[in-house]
C-alpha cells in the first residue's frame, strides 16, 4: 500500500513537472511572439498603379495587424482585401520585423468606354475584360471607335474577332517597345491612329507591323514638343519615305 502511494505520488509529481515545462515553454514562446515579431518595415513591391500606403493599409487591416506572424499566418488562409487592378497579393516575412507584399497587378492591354454602363472595360492580352471602372488608368490607351454596348468581367470583348485581334497584336506591339499612346481611334477608314499628346501617328494597315513600331520607335524621341502628324500608314520597305505633317501652334498665330 505504501509503496502504491509513492508510485501514484511521484507519478503526480512528474506529471505537473512535465505541465510546468510546457507552460513554460508556451510562455516564452507568447513572449517571443509578442515581443519579437513586431511589424517594423514593410516592403511593397510590383505596384504600379497604387502607392504602396494603400497596399500597406489594405493588408494591415485589423486590430491584430501589429503582429508579422499573425499577417503571414492570417493570409495562408485569407485572401487580401480586394482591390480594383489588382490580381493578387503574395505575403512572405523577410525577418520577425519585415513583412515583404508582392503585388501582382493585371495586364491591361487597354480599354473602352461603354456608354450602357457608363464605365470603362479594361482587357488584357488575350482580350479578356479583367476590370470595369470609372477610373481612367494613365499608361493604358483608350480604344476609341469602336462599339461596343456591353461587356461580362473574365470573358472577351464582344466585338469582332478579327478587329479584337488587330486591337491586341497593335498594342502588345507597342507595349513590348515601350510606345504605349494615349489613345488609339479608329476612324472612317478602320485604320489605327495613335495619339501621343499633340503628335499623332497614322498607322494604316497592319501589314508590316513590325517594322512600322520600330520605325516610329526612332523618330518619336525626335517629336517631342511638336505638333502635327506622323504619317506611316503608306510606308514600305522599298518606300521608306516618312512625312511629318506639322501643325502650327494656334496660340502662337494670335500672339503674331
């Protein structure tokens, strides 16, 4: 009986050592927690089109937010707070302190006004409409004359698929050459025509594409200030002519 009692009683006693110790360790870890992974500096990078205080609010945003261990563990589980332009958010920790927001934005290609809604419907290379706001987005030309009376987020414009492909091959060939214009409209004749401020650029066919965007990547730097416009829309590799239809500056004609 007296040895049974001593069994169960040092038993009893490894027991609460073994509870001890592990509230011990549980301790240090809420303390090292609390104490060591603080939010310090936050790095923001892949944005564009917001400044990084509002990609920084938009993650932070709730009481807990202090903490780097509590973000990066929250959005394992939770997506980040959706915001217009922005595909996804990536949430690592670079140290205890540093928490690193790599921002994933969508490829917009261009846009359109759509009168139904009173909206612009952004697209992206494949021509899918990724986004549909009042907003106008600086760096992404607006596609001008061409209708089009409504549009369904994720699926492709609806306008004709020979002109939606022209639209995409025309401005994924002027993106990749850094030559993004403002506008592109088609007129009378269904042939683009860029505008770059004051300077405007007819391109005519699409035939020779290629060739046209280098050309006009070479003579646009020599633009700059001027007005008028830039006529490629009959340029060939045999005639390599180029003319420039300069426009005089109204203001200037009253001041003389």
């Amino acid at each position: 009986m007296i040895r049974e009692k001593r069994k169960k009683a040092r038993r009893r006693k490894n027991i609460l050592s073994v509870l001890l110790a592990v509230m011990i360790v549980l301790a240090a870890a809420a303390l090292i927690i609390l104490k060591v992974f603080c939010v310090k500096k936050i790095v923001v990078e892949g944005n564009e089109l917001y400044d990084s205080k509002v990609i920084e609010n938009a993650v932070l945003n709730d009481e807990y937010s202090w903490n780097s261990l509590y973000v990066f563990i929250k959005y394992k589980f939770v997506d980040t707070k959706e915001i217009p332009f922005i595909d996804t958010m990536e949430i690592s920790l670079e140290d205890p302190q540093t928490l690193h927001i790599k921002v994933y934005e969508k490829g917009m290609m261009g846009y359109l006004y759509i009168p139904s809604i009173n909206e612009n419907a952004y697209f992206d290379k494949d021509g899918l409409v990724v986004e549909t706001s009042s907003e106008v987005i600086g760096g992404t030309p607006q596609i001008i004359g061409i209708d089009c009376d409504k549009v369904v987020l994720y699926e492709k414009l609806p306008i004709d698929g020979a002109r939606l492909r022209e639209i995409l091959t025309l401005t994924q060939a002027l993106k990749r050459n850094s030559l993004i214009p403002d506008s592109i409209t088609y007129g009378v004749a269904n042939e683009p025509e860029l505008s770059y401020g004051n300077v405007k650029v007819k391109m005519g066919s699409l035939e020779l594409l290629t060739q046209k965007v280098e050309r006009l990547a070479k003579i646009k730097p020599k633009l700059k200030g001027l007005n008028g416009t830039l006529h490629l829309e009959n340029w060939t590799e045999e005639t390599t002519n180029i003319v420039f239809d300069k426009t005089e500056d109204k203001k200037k004609d009253k001041k003389k």
